[in-house]
C-alpha cells in the first residue's frame, strides 16, 4: 500500500486548550484504520461465521478493544443464535452490560451489528441497502479534507483539485480555537474567505471545528463567517454541552451540524427535539450500528433534519444513506486523505472517476476483501462455543 497524500494539517481540537496540544506535534492529524510501515497497511476485522461456513465480515477497526469486548462479552450472547434476528440482537447486544449504552461498549456493538448485516446479506445473496428497503444505486460525497494543509493557498489549490474530480460539496477544518488568539481567529477566516473565493459563491462549502471552540470564541468568528455562507459549521462544541449549542443557534444564521460522537437515538433526540442542529452526523461505527442508524435517520426525517452520517467507515454508512430518500440523507462524507487506507483491503474503490459513490452489487455490505493483496492474516480471538 503507497499513501497517495502526504502528511499536512490538524485540525483544532478539545485539548487544544492545553498549551502542549496546541501545536501539531502532540496529535495525529488523523487517526488511521491501522498501522503502515514499509508499504505495509495492517489492520483488523470482525468476523461472524455460520456453522455452514458463512462470513460475516467488517473493518478495518481503528481501536483493538472494540474486538476484546465482542470477543470477550458479546461472542457468549450470541453464538449459537439466528443471525438474520438482528433487530432482536441487537436488543440483547444493547442489554448485555450496564455501560452499553455509549463509548467501546456500544462501538463494539456497532462494529458487531454491522458484520451481522454483512452476514445476513450473503445468507440470503443480497446488498444490505436491497435488505434495507433501498434502491439508490449511486450516491453523491461530500469530501472532508482533514490531513491537508489549512493555509489558504495550498487549501485553496487541494479544493480545486477536488472540485475538478466532480465532487460537489467539501469539508475544510479550522486550524485554530481560542488559544491562538485573535491571529489564530483571522487565520481561520482567511482559509474560509479564500475557499469560498476559489471555488464560487454557488459550491458547497462545510466547516468543521471538532469540538475546539468555545460558545464565546463561536460568536465572535460567525459574524464575519456568515458571509461565506457555509452549509454548516461542525462540532463547535464538546457533544455534551446542550445547553451551549442553543444558545448559538439562537445567535447565529449559519446552519450547525453534529452527532458523531453522540449515541444512540436516546442521545440524539433531546437535540432533535430542541432543533439545535440542522445535520445530523451519526456514526454507524460508532452510534449502534446500521441498525441504530436507521432509527436515528428515521428521526431525523420525522423532524426534518437532514441525516448525514459521519463517514469512519464507509460502506456501513452507504448502506445506510441509500436505504433513504435523497431529501434526507443528499450525502455520503468521504474522508479523503485516509480513504486509501480504510478501503485499500477490499477489492473495489466505490469513488468513481465522475465524483459518485457506486453501491456494490454483491451480498453483504461491500467490504470484499481482496486476497491477492493481503499477505497475510492472523486471528486475535477465535470463539465456538
């Protein structure tokens, strides 16, 4: 495997309110599926097998302990059980510990449903957005450019490139929060002012600020902000801060988004219900899995929020954008600098040449692995019982 960008900006982060964060060298720019080395990409997967030789299959998975706690507490829960029930395991995944409603738990819970909807896909030889009650064969991304530079030149001249793939819609990270002061503050609004200049006042232009910025900080960058018209400024604040969020839809015209890292449609709902966001970015990986998804994407309808899931994983998330109507889910996010390596396993590129995503045509949810590629493969927990 060759990474086909190389190394560039961080974005702004929650612990960039500590001095010793506030530069690039004490994050990663992006965190990746697994680890590279000597053009080597390594990663691990979840499998769930039929007595009749079967796979279910998903990855790769950033954290190894989402595979420790389905290996260790819900392997016993469901070996031996129908794997086309998932509604009904996913229930008894749900029920399984008192800490499964969030965090490695319900991840992986998610990653487990999600190799359960693979399974159930091959068992009975269909895509899992067919399953899904889906027919959208094509989809349009929208590209998050984290792991690119943040300087408004070079920004500016990757975001041509972009748009000149037929991708119609980017995501650009704030560099900067409060602890940069007021320079930090115009070195934002100088990468918003020279995207928007490069690219036309007619594209589609999204923000993130990953949990970085504070209510007070938010307010004084909107005003100049607005101007640019962004689709949606992203995860201004930390996922618990309610109270925060309301307050700045109150102040501010631009439409905010988030939901990754809430879970559940228990969490989603109070900010459904308040209409703090106006994009709702649940994570398959993360949020439950393709089951919850869909529940949290059936609310968001309900209340006329647009679902765009949060793009970790990519093919989970198709399956769950092509399940529903256009006007409710218009998007898949395509993280580009690290799609290389979250898909240089399987077998297709779902990224076609024109700028769309391509469903797959075989059973399961599409993360074929390509065998001719992998050299080798090593099982970390193996249980029958």
């Amino acid at each position: 495997y060759v990474p086909p960008y190389s190394s560039g900006d961080c974005s702004v982060g929650p612990l960039d309110v500590y001095d010793e964060y506030a530069d690039d060298t004490r994050k990663p720019y992006v965190r990746g599926p697994g680890s590279y080395r000597d053009g080597m990409m390594t990663g691990a997967f979840l499998a769930v097998t039929t007595d009749e030789g079967i796979e279910g299959l998903h990855g790769p998975i950033v954290y190894r302990s989402q595979l420790m706690t389905a290996a260790d507490g819900l392997a016993h829960h469901l070996i031996g059980r129908d794997p086309l029930e998932t509604r009904l395991l996913w229930d008894v995944m749900s029920r399984f510990d008192r800490h499964s409603r969030a965090g490695i738990n319900l991840m992986a819970i998610s990653t487990t449903d999600i190799a359960l909807w693979d399974l159930k896909g091959k068992i009975l030889g269909q895509p899992v957005y067919k399953l899904l009650g889906g027919g959208r064969r094509r989809i349009r991304p929208y590209v998050s450019t984290l792991g690119f530079s943040a300087e408004p030149k070079q920004a500016a001249e990757k975001a041509m490139e972009i748009k000149a793939m037929g991708v119609n819609a980017q995501k650009w990270f704030f560099k900067y929060g409060p602890n940069a002061g007021a320079s930090g503050m115009r070195k934002n609004l100088d990468l918003a002012f020279a995207l928007r200049e490069a690219l036309g006042q007619d594209y589609e232009l999204m923000f993130d600020c990953w949990m970085g910025w504070t209510i007070s900080y938010a307010k004084m960058i909107f005003h100049e902000l607005e101007c640019v018209r962004p689709v949606w400024v992203e995860e201004i604040l930390r996922p618990h801060m309610q109270d925060g969020y309301r307050t700045l839809k109150e102040q501010t015209s631009i439409p905010l988004s988030a939901g990754e890292h809430l879970y559940t449609r228990m969490e989603v709902n109070p900010y459904l219900q308040q209409g703090v966001f106006d994009v709702m970015q649940s994570d398959p990986e993360w949020c439950g899995g393709i089951t919850e998804a869909l529940r949290i994407a059936d609310l968001c309808e309900m209340y006329g929020v647009t679902f765009i899931p949060h793009g970790h994983a990519l093919m989970p998330a198709m399956n769950v954008v092509a399940s529903m109507p256009p006007d409710v889910c218009p998007y898949c996010e395509v993280l580009l600098h690290s799609i290389g390596g979250k898909t240089a396993f399987f077998k297709t590129n779902r990224l076609q040449s024109d700028g769309w995503l391509e469903m797959a045509d075989e059973p399961g949810i599409g993360e074929t692995l390509d065998m001719e590629r992998i050299v080798g493969v090593e099982a970390i927990h193996e249980f029958t019982f």
